[in-house]
C-alpha cells in the first residue's frame, strides 16, 4: 500500500462526509496471525451493486464484534456475514452468519457522531492462535498508532490484510490541521483524530476497523475529510472508550 486513507463512502448518502470502503494507503502486508481479532465485514446482496469485503470490525468477546454504524447501516443480518481467521480475503478463514445488528441510536447522519456499532454472531467464535479477542482503550494526542485493514491502496483493492502507523492528535491540533480540508465537519468527544503522512492512511474499505494503541482498540475508522485518500488531513475515528457503557449496556440486552 501506498497510502492508508478511509472515507465515509456509503450506499446512503451522508450530506459531504466521506466514510471509508477501501484499504490503508502507504501500509505493509500483516503476517499471519498479526491481529488476530480483526475480520472482514463481507456483504451477500448484490442489491446494491456491494458484494465481498466492506468494512472491518474488531472482535470483543465470544460473539460480538466492534464496529462503525455506517458500516452496517441500511443492511440486515441476512444481508452480511463475518469472515474471522484469515489474512487473505479469497482463501481461508472461518465464516460467521449474524444474527443483530445494534446500531447507536443516535448515529447522525450530518456530523456523523456516534458512529458505533455491534454485530452479533450466530453461536460462538472458535478461538485459535489466528482468532482471539481485544480490549478497548484509550489514547490521548501524540501517540503512535496502527490503523489495519483491507481498504483501498493506490494498486487497487488488497486481498492481503494492510496496516500502517498514524500520529492521534489532540484537538487543537486537529483543529488547525483540518482547517483547509474539504469536509471540516463538527468534532465532538466520542471521536479522536489521527493523521499519517501524505499518501499513509486509511482508505475506501477500511471503516469499522480499528485504531490501535498499546494492544487496545482505541478508535474505529469513521471519515476521512478529503475524498481522496491520504491527502495529508486528519482521519476522524470514532472514539472506542466513550462508548464503553453504551457497549456493556447493548450487550446485555441481547
């Protein structure tokens, strides 16, 4: 990869945000193994001219994975399944049908706040060396990071898993930095910055995925603000720890 850059791209349309479908720009190949509770968000329909790879998650315990809203918003569980186990996107792994989809209840569309999500599996995972759980976390600004996932690169859409390192900003800083870019929408505190180099980032493909920080989940790709990828402008991820009871509290619903 050449650039890991994420933008909002969805089948709905949200006012001029950017969600990422697409893989991390600037990346390198992950091993086997590497990150091991990262699967693919794969969708079965064709009604909406969307098949294979979509989005990333994370997985958090035995049946539920962490995600972005916008990920799996206007689907169903019959329309997705998750694909846990294997690096490769055509070969390997162990398929999962869903059985809900908890979507936050106040995801908005306009400043795109509140993009969380849950996605429960039908049964359990089967835990190995390749699948396996992850915290969530917290991280301030000036922390080194990864970003991981199947997103656009500058060569195409990667079959083989990507991850790269990104810089979390605090919020003046991201503030001054987005100060040009296309989309400089409203950040408030469930969200954190973070911004690679030109050309490393996150892109099309990689949303949902997550921001790493001291083997923890800390973020999950929501928007880019540029619609190209990479374009040396802050990435906007969802911030995992703010949502911590809204996580526990959905969770034990169901």
């Amino acid at each position: 990869m050449t650039s890991l850059s994420i933008t909002l791209l969805l089948c709905v349309s949200f006012t001029s945000a950017h969600p990422f479908h697409g893989r991390i720009f600037g990346g390198k190949t992950a091993q086997p193994g590497q990150f091991p509770f990262l699967v693919s968000i794969q969708v079965e329909s064709d009604s909406e001219n969307v098949h294979g790879h979509y989005c990333g998650a994370s997985i958090i315990n035995d049946q539920w994975v962490l995600t972005a809203t916008h990920c799996v918003f206007g689907w169903t569980p019959d329309d997705i399944y998750l694909l846990a186990g294997t690096n490769l996107l055509d070969t390997g792994g162990t398929a999962y049908n869903v059985s809900k989809i908890i979507k936050h209840q106040d995801f908005n569309t306009t400043t795109i706040w509140n993009d969380i999500a849950l996605i429960k599996i039908e049964g359990k995972f089967e835990f190995t060396d390749v699948v396996k759980t992850i915290g969530i976390g917290e991280v301030s600004g000036g922390q080194s990071s990864t970003i991981v996932g199947w997103g656009s690169t500058k060569d195409g859409d990667p079959n083989e898993l990507q991850y790269t390192e990104v810089t979390t900003l605090t919020p003046d800083d991201c503030a001054r930095l987005a100060e040009a870019a296309p989309y400089n929408l409203e950040r408030g505190p469930g969200q954190v910055c973070a911004l690679g180099s030109v050309d490393v980032g996150p892109c099309h493909g990689d949303s949902g995925g997550p921001l790493l920080f001291n083997n923890t989940v800390v973020g999950m790709v929501s928007y880019a603000l540029d619609p190209a990828c990479a374009k040396g402008y802050p990435d906007i991820y969802t911030r995992a720890a703010y949502y911590v009871e809204w996580i526990d509290e959905s969770i034990s619903l169901y």
